[in-house]
C-alpha cells in the first residue's frame, strides 16, 4: 500500500509513526512532502520514509493524508488535484474544512475522507472522527484501511459529519480542558503541601487511570463516580463542592461554546 502525506508536522508525524510501528505499510513505501526540510530529515531519519519538497509527487498512491493548515489547503489542493487518481483515498484532517468544499476544491470526483485526530495521538492515545464523502460511502468497505490506520495510534469511528462539531468539542479541543483540570488539581496539591512535580503526576496517572476505567469496564461514568462516594466520605464533600460551583454546567456550556465556534467557521 502505497501512502503520501503532504505536511510533516506534529500530526502527519504521529500517523506516520502509528503506521510503521503497527507494519500497516513499510517505509519504503510512503512519500511526505513539505517545505521544512530540516522536519523532513527528522522523518526520514526516524522512520526511514522517503521526502520529497514537491507535493505532487506525494501526491499519488493508495492514500494521501492532506496534514496542512485549514488556511492553505484549498491551495494545496489546487497544487496536486490533477496528480490524484480515481482511486486514490484522500483524507483531510484540516479542521473546519467540509467535505463540500474540499470536493468544491478538486473540481472532480474523488474518494474523500474528512477526518478530525486530536493531540494525544503524539503519544499514541488519539481519538479520531472519520466522515466519508459519497463516493467513499459507496466504496466503504475501502474506509477500513484508514480506520486501522487511526487506530494505529488511538481510536477512531466513522461519524455523519454532522456530528464533527460535536466532535471538535468532545475530543479535538477537550484535551486543553483536561490540562486545566490536570493543572487546577496539581495547585491544590500543592497548597497540601505536595511538591509541583509530583502534584502533577498524581493528578495525571488519577485522570489516565480513570479514562480508562470508563472504557475497560464500559459503565457508566456515575456508577463509576459512586463507587469511589462512600457514606459521609471526603470524596462526596468534594462532589458536592464541584457541583455547588457549577462545575457540569461549566463544562457543559465551554462545550457548547467550542460547537458553536466550530459551525461558525
């Protein structure tokens, strides 16, 4: 399976790694184009792909990640459109970006995949929302080559893409309320007397540790939350604490700020 990428930042690094260290396709056999030549070598150094400065010769191939800025890709697009054969899966993780437009930018029909990662793919733990255009949905069976090759390096589902604002709030901007939430409990560490180091990986490992009970144990997350309540306990002087301030509500209306940010663009 021959892969290209155009854009080797963060995120095109973290797919590539997921794609070599799971075997879904060799080195050998994917292309990343980009204008960092120093972030190139990088790539070629690490993972043995071959780069290349000119986009179109990443261009062709089973798949072609689009890993660019929402502010150039139609450019890029303009760039390589002719370079891309009928059968050529494209996935675009730029995000605002609709299926309509970047169809809109290619001016031909093409097998699109609209995807939205989020940041700790970097560290293999991604979650990712797959949209496919029309012509994929008729081909869908071929969807299963990029689902494996999120799942290399996280999660993903395939979603309508009505659901992508949804989206960019409960997974593509949620880690930055996570670090906050890490951060908040880390400073009450401290006032405890914990030093900021070590506040701060108690508060990691608890946050890392309860994310994956919810999805080991598939229940609930207030069952989950009960369980650590006991009668007349410190931890449901803490819960009553949270809500008293708001803290659902709080979290409940960021994300409805974030969904209406995201429909607006």
């Amino acid at each position: 399976m021959k892969i290209g990428f155009i854009g080797g930042g963060n995120m095109g690094s973290a797919i590539i790694g997921g794609i070599v260290k799971a075997g879904i396709a060799p080195a050998a056999d994917i292309t990343v184009a980009d204008l960092n030549t120093a972030g190139l070598e990088r790539l070629k150094e690490e993972y043995g792909v071959n780069t290349v400065t000119d986009n179109t010769k990443a261009a062709g191939g089973d798949i072609l990640f689009l890993c660019v800025k929402p502010n150039v890709i139609a450019a890029v697009i303009e760039e390589i459109k002719d370079a891309v054969g009928e059968d050529t899966i494209v996935v675009s993780i730029a995000a605002g970006r609709s299926i309509e437009m970047l169809e809109g930018c290619f001016k031909k029909p093409v097998k699109l995949i609209r995807a939205m990662p989020n940041t700790p793919a970097l560290v293999g733990e991604g979650m990712a929302a797959l949209s496919l255009n029309a012509l994929m949905e008729e081909h869908r069976e071929e969807s299963k080559a990029v689902v494996d090759i999120f799942n290399s390096f996280g999660r993903a589902e395939i979603v309508p893409e009505k659901l992508m604002d949804a989206v960019t709030a409960v997974s593509g901007s949620s880690p930055a309320y996570v670090f906050m939430f890490i951060e908040a409990m880390a400073d009450a560490a401290v006032i405890g007397g914990m030093p900021r180091a070590q506040a701060y990986t108690f508060a990691a490992q608890a946050v890392l540790g309860s994310a994956k009970m919810v999805l080991d144990t598939g229940k609930h997350p207030g069952e989950l939350k009960d369980m650590v309540c006991s009668p007349a306990g410190t931890t449901i002087d803490a819960v009553a604490s949270l809500e008293a301030d708001g803290f659902r509500s709080a979290v409940i209306k960021a994300m409805k700020a974030c969904m209406d940010k995201s429909a607006g663009m």
